[in-house]
C-alpha cells in the first residue's frame, strides 16, 4: 500500500493526534487489513511525512500541487 495509508479515511486521518473516534475509526480500517489478510501474508503500508520544505515555508509544492499534506500524520502518530 505505497503512498495511500493516510487515504483509507481522510477526514479521520486528518486529526488522528487529537480525535479519539477517528483513531477509532482507523484501528477498525486497520483491522479489517489484518482480516483479509492470509495467514501467512505480509501487508507493507507506506505514505509521506505532513512536512516537506514546502509546507514548513507556508507554500505549496509546485512538483505536485494537488497534495493535501495536511492530512498526512508523521509515522510516530
């Protein structure tokens, strides 16, 4: 799953760090992945840190404009 854990529900990822039915709401997500997976499957998830260059400067990335780092939790979170 590269680059699309922070958009299997992007209004409950947006404030995991403060909101305790959206972690809620992603452990469920998380654990239906653990459900359908076989028994001896491997799941690899992966996506992008909420600060880049560009958001630390208050602007946008002008290589991929469209991306709402907002919604992107640091992989501590």
């Amino acid at each position: 799953m590269h680059s699309s854990i922070n958009h299997l529900d992007e209004l409950a990822c947006k404030d995991l760090h403060r909101n305790n039915k959206s972690r809620v709401n992603y452990m469920n997500l998380v654990r239906k992945l653990y459900d359908i997976t076989n028994n001896n499957g491997i799941v690899l998830i992966s996506d992008c840190t909420r600060y880049t260059i560009w958001s630390l400067l208050g602007l946008k990335n002008p290589l991929s404009p469209s991306i709402n780092y907002e919604i992107h939790q640091s992989p501590k979170t």
